[in-house]
C-alpha cells in the first residue's frame, strides 16, 4: 500500500486553515495508525498548515503513505525564508498582530515539527520557496 | 475529576458535547497562546482559555485535548461551535478569568502539565 493525498493552503484564509489537518488525521485513523503517531503527525502537519497561510503566497500538504513510514511534505511558492537559522530559533517569528490575536506567531511552529517528526528537513530559496520533508515511522 | 464537576467548580454552561461530561480529566492547560498549546500540553487535557476563534478548536483536535472551557465569559460564534458539535467535543463557557479557573481546579486535585 504506497499513495498521496494532496492538499492546497491558501495564504491568509485562516477560516479554511485546519481542514487539511483535519482531514490528514482522520485518514490516518482509518488507516489504523496508532493514537500516539497521529498526534505527532497531527501537530506538526497543522504547525505546517498554518505556516503556509501566516507566511507563504499559497502551497500545498502532502501525505505520502508508504508501508512503513509516513511522509509529510509542506510546500510553497514563496517568498522564501532568508535565514532558515534564525527561522529555527525558538521564539524567533515574522507573524503580525492578527496571527498573534489568533495565538500563533511565537516562533515555535518550525521547532515544534523537528520535536514531533523522526526525521526533518528544510530547504528555501528567495522568491522560489521553502519546502520541509517530515518523516514519521510507524511502528 | 468528571467533567461534570469542572462545569460546576467554575459555574460554566456548556455549548456543545453535553454527552462529554461524564468523561474524566486528570490535567489542566491554561494559556491563550495556542504554539504553546502545540508545544507543551498533555493528551487528554482540560484547554482553559479565553480566545474564542476557530483556530483554538483545530488546536484542540490536533493535540487530542479533553474539552475546551472558554473564560472571561467568552463565547465562539454558532459556525465556530458547529464545528465542535462535528469534532464532538464538549465546550463550556465560564464568567470566571483564567487565573480564578486555574487556581479553583488545581485546588480540587487537577494538575498542570509537565513541560519535561
């Protein structure tokens, strides 16, 4: 059993920013994941999804369901990420006063993936985009 | 301790998953900042907080908490608690500020997460 699901984030629509996620972990359940990975899958995809509507100009989540791991990837088409050090830093955000009236945009979203995920990478580049690759293994 | 009981230590009246209160919570997270949320509260806990937006439900969901109380006599907008009645999960709101709700649950035996 090997497929993708495939999802669209638009920037800004913080009214649709969740389904994704939602969707994501309720496919997971009937997929018969256990509890304790769904929730780490669950938390770093949303982080994921809400990066793509605070920061990105619209990308996409993928799913990617293989027999024993499960592949989580977050794209975008921009703007890029200048320093992906500092984007790492706890604490460290860009966000403005309407994410942070919503309770985001404290500079954890990026950290909080490397602490759920078994596996993490990021790349960007300026005016191309950033896109991160999460691994989850499933026991 | 059952939901029930944190209903009534904080005089909240439910809005949505009434079929939720014999359910029992053992911990407690109290923070309107929902990246900590993410970050540090238990499975399985009670979320006190007094931001009443969509996001506050999806985090919920996400990170498998118990229920939602809603302070300082918030209350979500009806699309916003439709949305509950979907996810099936019990919210309540409370005319108490957070610091009170926290302060009258931990005395009654519910603890705070471990941010181990």
């Amino acid at each position: 059993m090997s497929y993708e699901l495939v999802f669209d984030v638009k920037r800004g629509d913080f009214d649709k920013a969740g389904e994704a996620s939602r969707k994501i972990k309720h496919t997971l359940q009937q997929l018969g994941v256990s509890n304790r990975i769904i929730r780490k899958i669950s938390i770093a995809g949303y982080e994921g999804e809400m990066n793509l509507a605070i920061h990105s100009l619209g990308g996409k989540i993928i799913l990617a369901v293989g027999e024993n791991k499960l592949t989580l990837t977050i794209e975008d088409v921009g703007p890029g990420i200048p320093d992906i050090k500092l984007a790492m830093t706890e604490g460290f955000s860009t966000a403005g006063d309407e994410v942070r009236s919503m309770g985001f945009g404290a500079g954890m979203g990026l950290t909080n993936m490397v602490k759920n995920a078994d596996a993490f990478e990021i790349t960007s580049e300026i005016n191309e985009g950033t896109k991160i690759v999460m691994n989850f293994i499933i026991q | 301790m059952k939901l029930s009981q944190v209903r009534e230590l904080l005089n909240a009246v439910v809005l949505t998953g009434e079929n939720h209160l014999d359910d029992e919570v053992y911990v407690g997270f109290g923070c309107d900042l929902m990246s900590d949320v993410l970050c540090y509260a238990k499975e399985g806990a009670v979320l006190l907080t007094g931001l009443s937006n969509k996001q506050v439900l999806n985090t919920a969901e996400m990170a498998n908490m118990n229920s939602i109380v809603f302070v300082r006599n918030k209350v979500p907008n009806n699309e916003i608690l439709e949305l509950a009645r979907e996810m099936d999960i019990l919210t309540m709101t409370t005319k108490l500020i957070l610091f009170e709700c926290c302060g009258i649950l931990y005395e009654h035996g519910l603890k705070g997460a471990n941010l181990s």
